[in-house]
C-alpha cells in the first residue's frame, strides 16, 4: 500500500518533469540510507530506509554539482568534437584525456569551456550531457534549459501539482471498485444485514457470515428501522448467550451468539451492519456513487484537518506508520472491498494533506508560485529552501512523536 501511494505521487511529478524537459535526477520511495538503487537513463531510482514518503529530485532545485573557478586544473574527454566527461581529481589517472587549465567555463548557458593547454586556449564545446566525475562520483551536468527554474511557472506548477492529482485520480478508481464489489444501498431497504465479520469474534464463532439478512434476535424482529434496537440488545448482553434468526441463501438459521464484553462493560460482537444491497445498474450509476463517496469522505478529512489546525486533538489522535500497518492489518481482516475502501480513503488524504500551504508540502511550494506571480519575479531561491527545510524539520518531529506514541501504545497493549 506504502509503495502504491507514494510510488502514484511521485511518479506524477517524475512524468510530468520529464515531459516540458526537466532533468530528473533521482526518483526515491522513502527516505534516508539507500536499501536499493538503480539508475535508467538520466534518472537514478532508490528504495530508502524510512517509509515516510518520497521524492523526485530535479535538476537546479538544489545545490548539486561541484564549482569550476577560473584557473583550476582539470582533465576533460572528448567525443565528436564535443566535451563528455569532466573529471575533477585523480588526473593523473586518466587516460585519453586533455589536461588544461580553466580560463573560463559556462555549463548552464553558453555550454563551453576555454582550457589553457600548454599555454595554447582551446575553445571547447560542452556536450549537453556531458558527465562531471570527482571522488569517484558521476553527475550529469544541467544546461538551464534542463533546470527546474528555467520553466514557466504553468509548467513548474503542473509538475508539482501533479503528485496530488494522481493520488486523487488513484482514489476515485479505488472507491469506484470498492462500490462494485460492495454494492450499493437499494433506495428503500427492506432489512438489514451482516457486512463484515471481524476473524475470532463472537460473530464468528457463533457462525454469522457476511451477508446475512437478520430476521430476529432474542424473540424480536429487526427490521430496517430497527438498527438501534439491535445495537443496543447487543450492548446490554455481555457475556449472555444471544438467540438469533438468519436468512441465508433463502433458507432461515438459528444461532447462537455470545457478545463479548469491551473495556466500558458493553456487549461486543465484531459485525458491521449494512442495509439491502444491489449492484450497480450501469457504469455512470456505478461513477455517480464513488464519486458521492468521494466528495463524503473529503468533507470528513476538512473536518478532521479543522480539528488539526485549532488544535482540537491529542497526541492519541494522531497515527504513524505502525498505527497505519495496524490500521491496514484490521482492514484486511474484514476483506478486500474493506482494504480498497482503505487505501482510497488514505490516497485521498494524502493529496488533500499535500495541497496545504504548509512548509515543504506541495501546497507551499505551490503558494511560492503563486507570490513568483504577483511579483513578477521569484522568492530569493535560499529563504525559500529554509522555509521548506523549517516545514520538513517540524513533520519529520510530528512523525517521530506519533511514532514514538504508537510503539507505547503497542507495549500498554
């Protein structure tokens, strides 16, 4: 699930990076040490250690290459008349080479270098691609043209934007296949039914299965306005042996259920109810209502995000990834529909979450370009790092807080 959601984000802003000409030099799931790396063409792609997001790191974003000043000695390839490779140190080792002194270089622009070989200029063309090796490290240069800077803010915006959207885009899939798998309520339900069965619960070893339709439970009828009246027969039946009457595959069955008792006293069995179900008539009926289950799951997360922003909440309320994995571990256990329904709802958040004008998120970034076009000109490149490295900072604190509350959690079990 980690490697759907955020392999979906990045590869939004990897593919749209690359389409106005972008040089992408890394495409990374996760972050810190490398577990495995491979490089493909321009792009090296990593799988890191911490499963806390990802990145695409693209050419002129970040401080990358070494500095060539004036009068440096360095050794250079070429091919086809053209520079290839620029090495830095161990000169003496190379072979194949012209070994000069810099007057001058541009690798952005004019992509040439002027080299004093043996006090003779040679005026040297730069391949665009050409690579710039030192301490045994390759880089592919960057010409502006190349850069993330040089594109028009429309362009840098689509590249950045594009992340969010491809979560959305994953989500309404994700919802539209969990309504044809799970169905969708008949406009005047008649009964209800078992929906989900927890592994190991009173539920199940009573022999409730999902889809039940439920006649009676301890003499009284439930009918579909009855939900209430169910719960709460449950609830006050704690350990007390329960009678009830099934319909299943049009044949009526009598069971027993034995309600557990949770923390407050109150009588559990580990069923999810449902009202009547059918299956989608055609393809638009099955759109109208994922996207109906879209739109009501984004108004729940604005609320929730209201709650984190006035800091209505508690550190409890907050999950990392071991209360996700858990999380995830229970949506399993209710079945796959639950598990798509799941993954929907957090590929979801995650591109909302991402479009908050919040340091280091997509939306701040977004926001920078947008003050870039009202001024006519961008924020000065390095305030503009350190607010993003200030808004990194806070959720890499933010996550290890909720991670560390999660591990407690697990220990007071």
């Amino acid at each position: 699930m980690f490697f759907l959601l955020v392999g979906i984000h990045e590869w939004g802003h990897f593919y749209f990076a690359k389409r106005v000409g972008i040089l992408v030099r890394e495409f990374a799931i996760g972050f810190g040490p490398k577990l495995l790396s491979v490089k493909r063409n321009e792009t090296r792609y990593t799988f890191r250690l911490l499963p806390m997001g990802g990145y695409v790191r693209m050419a002129g974003e970040d401080p990358e290459i070494v500095q060539i000043n004036p009068g440096q000695t360095i050794a250079v390839k070429i091919e086809n008349e053209k520079v290839t490779h620029i090495y830095l140190d161990q000169l003496d080792q190379r072979t194949d080479v012209i070994l000069g002194t810099v007057d001058s270089i541009d690798l952005e622009h004019k992509l040439n270098i002027k080299l004093d070989v043996d006090g003779e200029l040679q005026d040297l063309a730069v391949h665009e691609k050409a690579m710039m090796e030192t301490k045994g490290k390759e880089t592919q240069i960057a010409p502006w043209n190349r850069q993330f800077g040089s594109k028009t803010i429309a362009q840098r915006a689509l590249v950045i934007v594009a992340g969010p959207v491809m979560n959305f885009i994953l989500a309404f899939f994700l919802f539209l296949g969990f309504i044809y798998m799970s169905g969708i309520t008949v406009d005047n339900p008649t009964y209800w039914q078992v929906g989900k069965v927890t592994n190991d619960s009173p539920a199940e070893m009573g022999g409730l299965q999902s889809r039940d339709i439920i006649i009676e439970v301890n003499g009284q009828k439930i009918g579909v306005d009855d939900n209430e009246k169910l719960l709460t027969l449950i609830s006050e039946s704690a350990d007390q042996p329960m009678n009830w009457i099934v319909s299943r595959d049009q044949s009526e069955l009598q069971l027993q259920v034995t309600p557990k008792a949770d923390e407050t006293g109150s009588g559990r069995v580990g069923i999810a109810l449902q009202l009547e179900k059918r299956n989608p008539d055609s393809i638009i009926e099955g759109i109208t209502h994922a996207s109906k289950t879209m739109w009501n799951i984004t108004e729940q997360i604005f609320v929730s995000l209201k709650m984190l922003v006035t800091l209505q909440f508690s550190l409890d309320d907050l999950g990392g990834p071991i209360r996700i994995t858990e999380m995830t571990g229970e949506a399993v256990s209710y079945g796959v529909d639950t598990l798509v329904l799941f993954v929907a709802m957090i590929s979801l958040y995650l591109g909302i979450f991402n479009l908050l004008p919040f340091p280091a998120l997509d939306g701040s970034r977004l926001m920078f370009f947008g003050i870039e076009a009202v001024r006519g000109k961008p924020v000065d490149p390095n305030r503009e790092s350190m607010v993003h490295f200030i808004g990194f900072a806070v959720l890499m604190l933010l996550m290890i807080a909720v991670t560390y509350n999660d591990i407690l959690r697990l220990f007071k079990g």
